[in-house]
C-alpha cells in the first residue's frame, strides 16, 4: 500500500512539472510579472534619483538609456546563453543568476553621493549600476528567454510563441499606468522598494518552479529548417532602424512635454505606456492597424512640430501633438518589425536586434544629442525621419502612391510655408502666409510626382534644413547653449535683451537707457518680490544690509535692491 501511494505522489509530481513546463498560463505568468517589475522599477528608481539632479528632465533621459542599455544587455545573455549553453543548462544558470541578485535587495539610493566633477548623466548611470543592475538585468532577458523555453515544450503553439510578447508588454503597460495613479500616491518610496523586493521574490519562485520543470521534462525539439538559416546583415539593420526611431522619438517626446511642465513620474509613464501598448497592437494578429490613417496622422503631426512656433500658446496642443505622433510612428514601424518576424529558430536573435535599435535611439537622445545640437533638434529630426517610414512601402510590403501623396502634398505646404517666412518673400505678409499654410513653390512638383526616390529626397533636404537652423544663429539670437539642464537661448530685439530655458521667458533687460537696470517681467516692482522687497527696504533693510536672493532669474532680482545693498 505505502509503494502504491509512493507511485501515486511520484505520478502526481511529475504530472504537475509536465503542466508547469508546458502550460500557456505559467509561461504568460512568468513573462507577466517580469515585465510587470521591470516597468514599476523604472518610474520608482528615476523618482528617487531626482532630488540629486534638482529635477532635471535629462535624469529620465539617461535613465531611459540605462534601461535600454541593460535591455539589450539582457536580450544578448539570453540569445548567447541559449544559442552555447542550450536551453537546459541556460535555464539553470539563470536561477543562479536570481539567486544572486537577491544580495541587491531592497533597493535604496541612502549611500549615494554626488561627487563634484562627474558630469551628471554619468552620475545618473554610476548610479543606476550600482542600485538596480542585476535585478533589472535578470528581469530583462526573461521575454525572449520564457519565449525560447516554450518553444521547446510540446505544446501546440510552441511553434509560434510570440504572442507571449504581447503578455510581456501587457505586464509593462498595466506597470506603468498603475504607478503614478496606484503605487505612487498610496506608498511612500521605501514601502515601493518593500513591496516590489515581494513581488520579485514571488516571481523567482515561480519561474524556478518553472525551469526545474522544464529540465526534468525536457524534450529535444527540432529546428525547423528554411530559407532563414541565415539572417541577412541587411535585414538585421531593417530591424534596428524600425526601432531606433520609435525609441528616439519615445525619449524625444518625453523631453519635449517635459521641459516646461515638470519632470514627474506621470509626464514620463504616459508616453512609455503609448510606446508600450503599441508593441500590443502591433504584434496582435486580431488588430488590424488603418496604414493611410495612420501615414497621414504622422505627417499632420510633423507639419505640426515643425511650424510649433505659431502654436505656443496652445500649451495642450505641445502635450497632445508629440504624444499622437509617438503612438502613430510606433504603431506604424512595430507593425513592420511583427511582419517581418522570422520564425521561432531566430527568435532570440529578433528580439536582440530590435533592443540593438531602441539603444542607440536612447543613447542617439541622451548622451550624442545634448553635445551635438544647441536646441532639441533631435525631436523634429527623427520626426521628419519617420516619414520615410510612411512613403517607401505600405505594411504588406507593396508600394502605395496614396500615402506617399499625402506626405508630398502636406509637406510642399511646410516647405513653401518655412521658404516664405525665412525669406520674408511677401514682406509682413510673410508670416501670415506662414500661418495658413498657403501652398505655393514646390507644390504642384511634390503632388503629382509617384517616384518615391524624390520624395525621400525631400524628406533628407528637410531634415538637413532643421541641422542647419539648430547650428546658426538668427539675426537676434546672440547666444544658445544645451547643457544636462536644458536648452538655453539670449535673444535681442527691439532694445531689449532677454533669456528662455526652453520656450519660457526667464528674464528680460533694456540694453541701454535709462530703463536698463529697471526689472521687467515676474521680478518688476509690481510683481510679488518686487512690493515684498519694497516693504523690507522701508521697515528692515538699510543701506548697507547684505541681502542673499535665490531665484531663476538672470539676474534682475538685484535691480530690486537700493544702492550699497
């Protein structure tokens, strides 16, 4: 009786590593939940390095390239552990791997210390490594990992697993919709590290369960061979194009709102989460995604981001706009990378060449951008860039003359509308006309044209145009800059010499005259500081009172003060 119930407990156990080696819900938990971590990990990390920087846009840039970088990082581990170890003995050493990243646990910042000299956003990615790499890293090979692992299962579908994929990005988007409105509001930043140091243990759990299952269970599957042995070097690159710009333009757009709201968890997760649910439609087979709407959404979005200046009192328009153009321009060039799929002997591969691609579009924003560009030109340039994205072929892979129409005739409209105004062609009517788009001078050239070879031309010569404006300066601008804390421009016009961060006025001087020490703007004598200050001066200052001002000014806080203060 007990070798009986032996036989039976033993049947039992096996039945049960047989069902976790195989079954759909265990690998879709597993890939959920890692994603899951990775995506609430990346707000919450990003939030506790900000105070260091005084809120800086750039910190969430250059975190955004640290996880890009240790994404691919991941992805590489996952395709050349599998491809030299197999998947057995890969699967082991990755819970060794799980095992040791536990050391890093809880996370907390509490022994970092900015050291004076070392430039910011290598603080930010000294930082990063030290904190969170290895559980950020285990996490980020686990999508292609689990994908791989299924494949050699028995299941029916594993012939075909991407559609674990869309579990993953799922995991990721529910993440990071649920940290500014869930997790950040109800815990403070040492009960998020508490709760997610859980939740990851919980995830080790299941996914040893999971490999230990695998192993016992294991059964050799044959590659399918095909025409795909080999992956072209052409083709590799067509992937890392199609990623480079979602991704350049994911952290592009995230500056752009940014820089004159605020640099809070919330302006950052929304447009991940849009670059992230595009990734669900693209690789779903039950969407179909409208080509036409959505060429012709991108290029009403650029024609936007180029003519922003008529528009920038229209703060909800700077906000709505990038984030359209970033959900179109992914939904469009992820849709090209799900087609161009190859089969699941090349999956690990696929994946570490699109992660390839979204890395140098973070590094391309984050560290090659700020050196090279005085202004955000990187944002319009990509932008411009992704029309050839809409012109050359339609998703299916065939020519289509309708959306390389609507592109050259709204764009004949840009060009004709920035030759005008640059020009001043019509004297003060030039910037009217700028304005209403009229369509004159290359118009009628770019709409009945059908060869696309002139139609990426026309894209190139836009985008050399927007390189050469970022390089020079106007005939009022006396000084631009870029630094980690943004953009920063002296313009000179009418008398009066004035400085933005950005699109916002910072201060404003009379460069001659009796009015040049007067303060003008928000630190006039009118404004809050300027009756404060009066107020002191009659009841509390004198006239030799040493007076300390902190402000954002560019100095017109000190015209406030009497003479010997």
């Amino acid at each position: 009786m007990g070798a009986g119930v032996g036989r039976m407990v033993y049947r039992n156990f096996g039945m049960r590593r047989e069902f976790l080696s195989q079954s759909v819900f265990v690998y879709a938990t597993s890939i959920f939940l890692s994603a899951f971590l990775m995506f609430l990990l990346q707000p919450m990390v990003a939030k506790m390095i900000l105070p260091y920087l005084g809120g800086a846009t750039s910190v969430w840039t250059v975190c955004m390239l640290f996880f890009q970088g240790v994404l691919f990082a991941g992805y590489l581990y996952a395709h050349g552990s599998i491809k030299y170890l197999g998947v057995k003995k890969q699967s082991m050493l990755h819970i060794v791997l799980l095992l040791i990243s536990f050391f890093w646990l809880p996370l907390s910042l509490k022994e970092v210390t900015v050291v004076q000299g070392v430039h910011e956003s290598l603080f930010v990615l000294l930082t990063l490594s030290s904190t969170i790499f290895l559980p950020f890293f285990v996490l980020s090979a686990n999508a292609p990992m689990l994908q791989k692992w299924f494949a050699h299962t028995q299941h029916k579908s594993a012939a075909n697993p991407y559609f674990l994929y869309a579990v993953s990005n799922m995991g990721s988007f529910i993440a990071l919709i649920g940290y500014p409105f869930v997790f950040e509001p109800t815990f403070d930043l040492a009960d998020q590290t508490f709760y997610w140091a859980m939740v990851y243990g919980v995830f080790a759990l299941f996914i040893s369960l999971t490999a230990i299952a695998l192993v016992k269970n294991f059964k050799a599957v044959k590659e399918h061979v095909s025409s795909e042995t080999l992956i072209s070097w052409r083709r590799k690159l067509y992937w890392c194009a199609l990623s480079f710009v979602p991704s350049s333009l994911l952290v592009g757009s995230t500056t752009y709102i940014t820089t004159d709201i605020a640099s809070v968890p919330l302006l950052w997760v929304i447009p991940l989460a849009l670059y992230l649910f595009s990734f669900i439609l693209a690789f779903s087979n039950r969407v179909k995604l409208p080509f036409k709407l959505l060429s012709f959404v991108i290029t009403m979005c650029v024609a936007f981001v180029c003519l922003k200046t008529i528009f920038l009192s229209y703060t909800f328009l700077h906000i709505f706009v990038p984030l359209v153009l970033l959900f179109s321009v992914s939904c469009l060039f992820h849709r090209r990378l799900a087609v161009d799929a190859p089969e699941s002997s090349h999956l690990t591969e696929y994946y570490l060449w699109m992660s390839f691609g979204g890395m140098l579009g973070g590094l391309f924003n984050s560290l090659v951008a700020p050196i090279v560009f005085t202004q955000v030109t990187e944002f319009k340039l990509v932008a411009v860039l992704a029309l050839l994205g809409c012109i050359s072929k339609s998703v299916k892979g065939d020519v289509d003359r309708k959306a390389a129409t609507y592109i050259a005739f709204w764009f004949a409209l840009v060009l004709a509308c920035f030759f005008i105004a640059k020009m001043e062609l019509l004297g003060e009517n030039s910037a009217m006309i700028y304005k209403l788009y009229l369509p004159i001078v290359f118009l009628a050239f770019f709409v009945f044209t059908y060869d696309l070879k002139i139609k990426k031309g026309f894209v190139f010569f836009l985008a050399v145009f927007f390189l050469v404006e970022d390089s020079s300066l106007s005939e009022n601008e006396e000084y631009k800059v870029r630094s980690f804390y943004g953009t920063y421009l002296v313009h000179n016009a009418d008398g009066i010499r004035t400085i933005s961060h950005g699109t916002t006025l910072h201060g404003a001087q009379h460069i001659e005259g009796p009015d040049r020490l007067k303060p003008t703007y928000y630190y006039s004598h009118q404004s809050g500081l300027g009756r404060a200050i009066q107020a002191l001066n009659k009841s509390y200052f004198n006239e030799g009172s040493n007076v300390a001002v902190l402000g954002l000014g560019a100095g017109a806080i000190s015209c406030l003060f009497d003479k010997g203060q």
